[in-house]
C-alpha cells in the first residue's frame, strides 16, 4: 500500500504543511490512514516509537506469527510425542501430542515477539535524518496520486518526505 511519510522538525507544525492545501486533497487524505509519532528527544528514540507504534506501513517483519506458531506447535507435538512414545511420560499419546503443540504455540507467540523488526527504507532515510524534537507522520492509502501531490506539497514547504510502498 503507498504510504508517505512525512519528518516535522521541532519548530515546525504539521498544520504549515496543510493550510495551502487544495480542499480536494484534504477531502482525500481525510480517507486515508493517518499516523502521528510523538517528538522524539534522539534518533534511537524516534526509531524505537516507529518501531512499536508503526505497524505494516513503517515495519517490516522478518517471520509472520502464524509461522511462529505453526512450527513452535509442530516441534512441540513430535517432542512429545517422542518421549511419550519412548516411555517417559505415560499419560498416553494423544495427550502428549495435545499438550506438547499447546505448549509450542505459547512459545512460538513468544518466539514472534523477541524476533527483530526492520524499518522500511523511506523511513530509515527520514530517521537518519532526524534531530532532537523532530515528529514523523505518514499516511497511507491506495490512492497514490493523492500521496504525490502532498509529497510535493512537502516539497516546497521545505519537509523532508519520502513515498514508500
């Protein structure tokens, strides 16, 4: 999905940007998704509120959950399963294959959430960017045409932006 994302400096408002703005291009970008990030005091602490606050438009993750879970499940039944079989535990196979995927999709859940999360490229650009007090916004929509035209807003009002996809 296109998404822009837009650093507001310190001294600046997020209002500057908007109030020469056709009303057309408000009424369109009214639809979208919009993000506000606080100010950030440094560049690690605006990267680590993108991070948490950011979801898909901002972040990239390297494993899905249900790929976490799927396997942690798997691992955890056939663990099971072995040992149930080998005479280590004797409450019977089915239990233990039950219970050993249980306990593997607890851990895979754990396991999605320790992975590390990328930023995407337009947004690491902008962060590398940033200085003490700076906010980052962005929208997102599927109507690029709308996101060209406030990226060139930007543009003139002297913002750093990026489109990103």
């Amino acid at each position: 999905m296109p998404t822009l994302f837009v650093l507001i400096p310190a001294d600046r408002e997020l209002d500057d940007l908007l109030v020469g703005a056709p009303t057309r291009l408000l009424g369109d970008l009214s639809r979208m998704r919009f993000q506000r990030y606080p100010p950030a005091a440094d560049r690690e602490h605006l990267t680590s509120l993108v991070v948490s606050l950011g979801g898909r438009a901002a972040t990239i993750e390297s494993i899905s959950v249900a790929r976490c879970v799927l396997h942690r499940s798997v691992l955890g039944a056939a663990g099971a399963a072995a040992v149930s079989l080998c005479g280590g535990i004797d409450v019977g196979l089915e239990f233990a294959v039950a219970a050993g995927a249980s306990m593997g999709a607890m851990l895979g859940v754990y396991h999605h959430a320790a992975l590390p999360v990328h930023l995407r490229a337009p947004v690491a650009d902008l962060i590398q960017a940033a200085e003490p007090g700076d906010a980052l916004v962005h929208w997102a929509g599927r109507d690029r045409d709308t996101l060209q035209q406030l990226h060139g807003l930007c543009g003139r009002a002297g913002l750093r932006a990026r489109l990103g996809d």
